[in-house]
C-alpha cells in the first residue's frame, strides 16, 4: 500500500537517464516530504538509474513512503558484480570509454548510493543481475499527506 | 544578491538557452566533469561550472536545482542538451574562457557582496 511508484529501464538508454529520479522526485515533493530527505533521495535514484542504464540490460526501479522512510528498490538482469566490496570502494569502476566520455564510470556511483543511505543493502549474482534497497529515514515530525487524508 | 545575468554581464558570457531564467539568484557555484561528484557535492541555486557538454548536465543541473550550467574553453552543447535545457528550464551559458579564469571571476563577484 506504501508502493509510490515502479519505474522500467533498459540499458545503454542514457537519452532519458534522470527522468526516473525527476519523477520520484517530485512525487516526493508533492507529498510533503521533507526537503533534506529529497536531496538524498535525488542523489540515490540518480545514481541508480544511471548503474541500471550503465550496466544492465533492464530493470525496474520501485519506490516507497513508509511513515518512517522513503524506500528505492531496484532489481535490474545484467551483468551483476562480481566483487561488491571492490565495487563499493570509492574509484573502482568497470565502465568503459562511451561511460566515462559522459562524465560516468568514475567509481563513485555505489559509495554515494551508500553513504547517502541510513540503510543499504545490496546483493549480487554475476551474469544475472543485481537487486539494491535504500532507505533514508524521514525526520520524527513528518506524517505522509495520504495518512493525513486517511484519518479526516 | 547575484544573479545569473550580473555573471554573464561581468565576465562576457554568451546564454544559449533560457535567458527568461537569467534573473535567477545565484548562491555559490560548484565545478566539475564528473556527474556523480556534482549530484553528490552541490547545491541549490549553484552555477554549475563544466566541460561536459551532452545532455545529462541538464538532468543533474535540474535534479539539482542549479541556477544554470556555463560551459568553458570554447565547447559548444550538444543540440538535444539545448533542446533538454529549453524543457527543464536551465540557463546554459558558453565561454571561451577557461574553467580556473571563470570559478575563479564568479567566486570574487560572489564574495565581493559580502
């Protein structure tokens, strides 16, 4: 019932890269949420629509407004990664040439996912794909604008 | 207050796109070629100051809420960037100058208001 949203990607489409975040964006904007939540939100969407577009072949990205915290899933069949310590260091990137000449692949996509999270989870199987969950808590004063509604 | 248009006036830019937006205030700036460092490490109102040039600035610039992108040395944006900027709403300004002359120009217009 918390479901806001489930996004389609599909791979090397970098044409429309953002959009996704834009729309979970402003959906989260519409409903009140908290600025700073927004901003780190915007930052772990981007970031995870640009590694689905980057590496995957599709994905989905879904997001979610608990009344505790905004959710980003994604699950994407890919390429998955082979070693998530290594991916999650700051620097290490597998992106080629087409990836970097954009201003991608600079190895800060994971980090920034994680260190923008209050909860970060990832798994990963190689040659079949990578499912992601981040979570980042909403401050103790916000109650969602569908609560609200549900009470009056 | 500082807006984009005292910046494009002071230093001799040149607006391709969205000069209805100029009036925007401008708060700080951010530089750099790496989307991942400005969608991490910038801010609001920021002018975001690049080399990159293909349309994936504008969808930072506005997930961001940047005050707009000027582009340096010469580089020209892609025309699906402008055609991108025009829809979001993001002033894209150009110059032949360089990256260090112009952060370095608006960091002092900025500070000087001080």
């Amino acid at each position: 019932m918390y479901l806001e949203g489930v996004f389609q990607l599909r791979g090397r489409d970098f044409v429309d890269a953002g959009l996704v975040s834009s729309r979970i964006k402003n959906s989260l904007k519409n409903k009140g949420v908290p600025e700073d939540t927004i901003r780190k939100i915007a930052v772990i969407a981007f970031e995870t629509e640009i590694n689905i577009i980057s590496y995957a072949k599709e994905g989905t990205i879904s997001f979610y407004l608990l009344p505790d915290r905004v959710v980003i899933e994604a699950e994407d069949s890919g390429e998955g990664i082979e070693n998530i310590e290594m991916a999650l260091q700051e620097g290490f990137s597998t992106a080629d040439d087409s990836i970097r000449e954009m201003g991608f692949g600079a190895g800060m996509g994971l980090p920034n996912i994680r260190k923008f999270s209050d909860d970060f989870e990832i798994v990963s199987e190689p040659g079949r794909g990578t499912y992601l969950k981040s979570s980042v808590m909403l401050n103790g004063n916000y109650r969602a604008k569908d609560d609200q509604d549900d009470n009056a | 207050m500082t807006t984009l248009e005292t910046i494009v006036e002071t230093l001799g830019l040149k607006c391709k796109c969205c000069w209805e937006k100029l009036k925007t205030e401008v708060k700080g700036g951010y530089a750099g070629d790496l989307l991942s460092d400005v969608m991490a490490n910038s801010k609001e109102h920021d002018v975001w100051v690049t080399r990159q040039v293909h349309q994936n600035i504008v969808a930072v610039a506005s997930l961001k809420e940047h005050a707009g992108i000027i582009i340096v040395q010469g580089a020209q944006p892609d025309s699906d960037t402008l055609a991108k900027a025009q829809k979001e709403g993001i002033p894209v300004i150009v110059t032949e100058l360089s990256e260090f002359e112009v952060v370095g120009r608006i960091y002092k217009l900025l500070h000087e208001q001080d």
